[in-house]
C-alpha cells in the first residue's frame, strides 16, 4: 500500500483547520471536462466551466446572438498549440451561481469543447473573490472559511498571463501553471524535459491531440512522481510537447480534482487537501490508443497511436464507429467517450464500425 508523502515541504507551509463546507456552498458536476457550474446571463441558463487557464470569461458566439450581445474589441488570443480570432463585448452581468459579477466578456467559437459547453469562467471572476472548491464532494462556495491543519499553503507565483506555483516534478522544482480547463494530467515543455529528465527511463507514446485550435501531435508518457503542496501523487500521465505556454508545466483538472482547494487569488494563495485514497487513487487515462472525433453527428477515429491498442488490433483513421459496447455512438457525450477509452466501467471495448466491422480492443497502459 502507498503512504501518503509530503515532499518539497521548503515551498509549502502547513497551517490552521477548515471548517466544512456551509449551506451556503452548491453543487458542481466534475466531469473530463473539468468543474461544471451553474451560471446565467439574462436569465439564460449556461453550461459553463470553471477555467484558471481562461485569462477572461468567454462565451459561445451562439450565447452572444441569443442574447444581442456583440464584439466592442476584436482580439488574437493564444491556446496551448496555436491562436483564434475572438473578441471582446461591454461589460455585462453574469451569474455564477448565487454571486453576481460584471465583466466584459469574450465572444468567441467553443463548439471544440463538447457537450454543450458554452461558456469559460475564467481568472477575471477568481480574481475578485475566494473560491472554496471541494472536488471530493462536487461542491464549490464563495464563502470564505477557516483553514486547518489538514492544508497546506502554496504562493501563488505574480504572473498576469496564468495562476503559477512551483511543483516538484520528479523531484525537480519546476515552476507551473495551474488550469482547471486542462483535461491533461501534466503537460510539460519538450525543451524543459530533454534539459531535465532522461526520457530513456520513460516509455514514449505518439499521440494527437486538441484545444480550442485544433489538433497538434506531442508524446505521452508516465512522470513517476508529481508534488504539488507537499503533496505526492505517482505514475502521472503526462504530455511532452513543445507547445506554446511559457511554463515547463502546466497541471490540469485530473491532479486539481484529487483535492479540495481554496483560491485566494486576491492575496497570492491556494490552500489544498487531499485523503490518503484520493492520493493514492491512479489518475485516469487513455488505454485504447486513438483518439475520436464527431463529425456531422458521425463518431469518427481522428488518430491512432502506433502499437497501442487499437492499432494492435487494426483500427484506422477515418474508420467510423456505429457502436461501441453496445451503444449507439451517436448518442454518447465526450465526457462518456472518454470515460469508455479510459476504460473507467470495462476493460474491454466492442467495437462495430459503420461498414459493418467488428472489434475487441484490450484495454492496457501502453505508455
């Protein structure tokens, strides 16, 4: 059995109780996606996510029509692996929950995000207030609370283009960037990790992947130890790209999501907590070896890694898939897909294309 570990203790102090969280919290659905909130803007209901690597709140161009909202400022913004045109509105009023925030908002395509998300709360609204996000207990709060022993204290590092803190990242103090959007455990720099880790006691997978521009190409590996507050987590799946952030890390949702965190922005601080099972729960990810895309409402292979699963088994771009353990494919959302190819109810995958072609993948760590 894994003991819970306390590392780099030198970067992160440990103090005082928290309260639990009060009746003034509400619920959050945690999905791949990251934290599902409640939100509106003129009484129209949004799917939104809560987004720290979001420098702004942004909204679906579709939200924008519905509600006559239009672009004051058109911009060029920047995502991990290229850029987008968007632009910005006036400031208007929005929801998040039962806390009311005026913002100027960007205006811009998330149709990439899947399951009909369509908006990004971002670091212009954490900015302004405490965030109790309990992950473990999918509640989040804006009430401030008493912090105890069972947290620790990490400084948020002043840095306008991201929420940074410094990591330890097999055993190395390594400066991060820290994103609740990410659906990436660890993403880390090529160039950092060529300088830093011999990849020679790694195994390399090929892999594609995508963010609000598109698909790029990067590796997938294992880091065997992350630390993050004192915190030690083991067998990390990690991107090695060579992307456009300017951090050698970023930690995504899948770490984030082990603890509960306070985000007290305003005064350089994030609080976490975690239990022993939630350290030691192995963090999720692929073992099919392809990644999926819909197109026109068709379920469709967009990569396939080499000599992992799914092409050990004879899977090709392009192919369409009608079901997928007996489900119709058109029916399933993101976050089930990935649930499916992550191998969260089965280890096994059985596969009938649209022509008719059946598969049964083995589901395995091939990185």
């Amino acid at each position: 059995m894994k003991r819970r570990v306390f590392c780099g203790l030198s970067t992160a102090a440990i103090i005082g109780k928290a309260t639990p969280s009060t009746t003034k919290s509400f619920p959050i659905k945690i999905s791949d996606l990251g934290v599902i909130l409640p939100s509106s803007i003129n009484r129209l209901s949004l799917t939104s996510i809560l987004d720290s690597g979001a420098s702004n709140t942004c909204i679906d161009i579709s939200v924008a029509r519905m509600i006559g909202l239009s672009i004051e400022k058109p911009i060029n913004g920047s995502a991990i692996y290229g850029k987008f045109s968007a632009g910005y509105s006036k400031n208007i009023n929005i929801y998040v929950a039962n806390r009311l925030f005026n913002v100027p908002v960007i205006i811009m395509d998330l149709s990439n995000i899947g399951d009909g998300v369509n908006a990004l709360i971002g670091r212009d609204i954490l900015n302004q207030t405490f965030i109790d996000l309990d992950c473990p207990n999918s509640r989040l709060s804006f009430e401030k609370t008493e912090i105890s022993s069972s947290f620790n204290s990490i400084d948020i590092i002043n840095d306008e283009k991201a929420i940074v803190i410094n990591s330890f990242v097999e055993g190395i103090n390594t400066i991060c960037s820290i994103d609740t959007g990410s659906n990436s455990a660890l993403m880390l720099k090529r160039s950092w990790v060529n300088k830093n880790i011999s990849v020679k006691n790694h195994i390399l997978a090929s892999w594609k992947g995508s963010d609000l521009t598109g698909y790029s190409g990067f590796s997938m590996t294992s880091i065997r130890e992350l630390c993050v507050g004192g915190f030690a987590m083991h067998d990390v799946p990690s991107q090695i790209s060579e992307n456009r952030w300017p951090y050698p890390a970023n930690i995504g949702f899948p770490i984030i999501k082990k603890f509960r965190s306070l985000w007290d922005v305003q005064n350089g601080k994030i609080y976490l907590s975690a239990s022993k099972d939630a350290l030691d729960t192995p963090i999720e990810h692929d073992r099919s070896g392809m990644s999926l895309s819909t197109d026109n409402g068709a379920l469709i292979v967009k990569y396939v890694s080499p000599f992992g699963p799914a092409f050990d088994n004879g899977i090709k771009v392009g192919d369409e898939i009608a079901m997928i353990n007996g489900k119709d494919a058109r029916l399933l959302t993101k976050n089930s897909i990935t649930e499916l190819l992550r191998g969260k109810y089965s280890k096994h995958l059985f596969i009938k294309m649209s022509n008719g072609d059946e598969h049964n993948i083995n589901l395995k760590k091939y990185f």
